[in-house]
C-alpha cells in the first residue's frame, strides 16, 4: 500500500512525462512561444489530479538558437522551457519543476505537503 503522499508525487511524474514527450520535438518560434505555453499547460492541466501547469518558454533562448538559423523556428526541447506542475491527489499537493542540470533537463519532485 502505498501513501497518499507517495501517489501524489507518482501522479505529478506522469504528468511530466506526458508534458515532455508529447511537446518536445513541437516546432516553435518566439512569435508562437505564447500560445505554445497556453496549449501545453491547458492540455495537460486536463489529466487526473492536476491542479496547475505553468510553461515559460525561454524567448531569449530561442532568439539566441535561432541567431545563426536559415530557419525562423526551431525544436522545442528542455533547454527552451521552464515548467512547473502540481497535482492535489487526496488533499496532498505534490510540486515538481523542471529546468536544466548539466546540459539536460531534469524534472524533479520540489515538494509535497498535506
């Protein structure tokens, strides 16, 4: 069995990961960055448990990746974003985020509390 607190922090996992794999790979350019944010959180805000998404996409990075570029747009991948999810499962919040370590993106549960 486990706990409510464990459960929250499992549910706020798979949101993640529905987040990440679902987008990353989604062309974006910072004229579209905003409603780029809008979808993904309001899609993933429609999941079990979930209580708030919140996606910054980094414009200025996209604005430095694309200095060089023939394109107008590039890939979204973690480096251009920064997010913050949170579950309420059984009236335990869980709160993970997610930003660069190292060259990589790393989700990572911040808190849970209730």
């Amino acid at each position: 069995m486990v706990s409510d607190a464990e459960e929250a922090a499992f549910e706020v996992g798979i949101k993640f990961g529905a987040l990440y794999h679902q987008f990353a790979g989604t062309p974006v350019s910072p004229a579209s960055a905003g409603s780029l944010e809008t979808a993904i959180e309001e899609s993933i805000e429609n999941q079990p448990h979930c209580v708030g998404v919140t996606v910054d996409v980094l414009e200025d990075r996209l604005a430095a990746a694309l200095a060089d570029s023939p394109a107008d747009y590039t890939e979204l991948t973690g480096e251009f974003m920064e997010v913050e999810v949170v579950v309420d499962y059984e009236g335990v919040e869980a709160v993970a985020r997610m930003a660069m370590r190292d060259g990589y993106p790393l989700m990572e549960l911040v808190e849970t509390e209730g």
